[in-house]
C-alpha cells in the first residue's frame, strides 16, 4: 500500500456530532411511550439510518414526494424509523406522528466535535499531509469550520452541491482528489457511514477508513477507527 499524501475527512458523523444523538432520543421516548425496543433493534436502526442517508432511493423519493413540505418529510421519517426499528405497521403509524412532534419540540442537541479532533487535524498538517473535508452537504460550510476552530488545518472543504454529486458516488471523491493535486490511490478517506463513506470512497480508488466509535458496523470489511488518535498508527503501519 503506497504511503497516503492527503487526508479526507467526512464531516457529520465523523468530526462532529449532535449529543445526543437524534436516533437515540428517538429510541429512547419511544420506549417511554410504551414500545419494546431492545438494543438490537436500535443497532438495526442505526445502520437503516445510515443506508437512507447514503443517498438512498427512498431518501431521493421522499425528497421528490415532500419537496419543501419539512413538517411531511419529518413525519414521513418518523415512520420509517419505527419501521426500522421492528414496529409493525399499525403500531408504527399509530407513534409516528407523537414522535416526530416530539422530536421537532424537544430535540435541542449540543453541537460538539469529537474528542481529539483539532490535535489530530493539528499533528496531520505539521506531517505534510493535504487535509479536506468532503461532506454530502448542499452548500459551502467554510464558515462552521471557522467557527468550530479547525479550518485553520485544512487545505479546502468540498461540499457535494458545489459538484452535483453525492457520496457514495464516486465522482466527489475524485473531485476532492484532483483538488488535493493528487491520485485518488495516494488519498485516505474517513468517515463514519459505511455506505456512503467506505462503498463510495473505495469505488473511486482512496483508501477507505471507517470511524466507527459505537460499533455500529462490527463486520466491515475495511479499516476501523474508534478514535481519531489512531489514525496515527495507522499511517505509521502504511
């Protein structure tokens, strides 16, 4: 394996996070409601949750079908969410419409980014290693980055709207590396969604790393991370 020239970084997920979670307030007031959900079915729910955000047919169907209805799309997603997690569609549509109002009244999250972020983006930079972050976002995010002190690390951040392609299409990730001014096989991609992140990065020939801090994907077929730290080692072993 030829020694990596550039790092990519996803962006939710990966370097930031909403604490808590939405899926595990979601769970959680379900199970207060009277639902029985067990911790497989929420680790069930958790990989849907990734597979519908990967650019998924249903999320481009449902995007179609609610178009700027928000208030439908939630709702809409409510009730896949209790599928996901093993309610029969009766009890699924009797939850859905109290869980997704109490999810658009209730849910408040922190925005933090994960622990160890800024040194390891730090400690890659002073390494000589190019840094992006590649996000599926719609529109530029320089001014987050910005905000949360780490754009300062990085050579540029490529949102998928600015090209028309959304991972795991692998044209972004070729985008990013012709951007980095370097081959896609010189390029490491990490990021948290396997679907997304690992399918889409690995068809475009980078190196896939998959941060994977709950477990949610304990069969991937790649490198796994639970903390930024180590992508260290993992460079040092490249």
């Amino acid at each position: 394996m030829p020694t990596p020239k550039a790092i990519f970084y996803d962006l939710d997920g990966t370097l930031r996070k909403s604490q808590p979670a939405g899926r595990d307030l979601f769970a959680e007031h379900a199970i207060s409601l009277g639902l029985g959900i067990t911790s497989a079915d929420r680790l069930r729910s958790a990989r849907w949750e990734h597979a519908y955000w990967a650019s998924s047919d249903d999320l481009r169907a449902d995007i179609e079908r609610y178009k700027a209805e928000d208030q439908a799309f939630w709702r809409n997603y409510a009730l896949r969410q209790l599928y996901a997690l093993g309610c029969p569609e009766d009890c699924a549509s009797q939850y859905a419409l109290a869980l997704s109002d109490f999810m658009e009244t209730s849910y408040q999250p922190q925005d933090l980014l994960f622990d160890g972020v800024a040194e390891t983006l730090s400690g890659l930079r002073e390494s000589g290693y190019v840094l992006a972050v590649v996000s599926n976002r719609d529109k530029p995010f320089h001014d987050y980055l910005r905000e949360k002190d780490i754009l300062r690390y990085l050579h540029f951040a490529l949102a998928a709207g600015e090209v028309s392609s959304w991972k795991p299409d692998p044209e972004i990730f070729i985008r990013a590396a012709q951007q980095a001014d370097v081959c896609p096989g010189d390029a490491v991609y990490i990021g948290d969604n396997y679907y997304a992140d690992i399918v889409g990065a690995r068809r475009a020939g980078l190196i896939p790393v998959l941060f994977d801090p709950a477990g949610v994907f304990p069969e991937a077929d790649c490198t796994v991370i639970q903390t930024h730290a180590q992508i260290f080692d993992l460079l040092e072993r490249m």
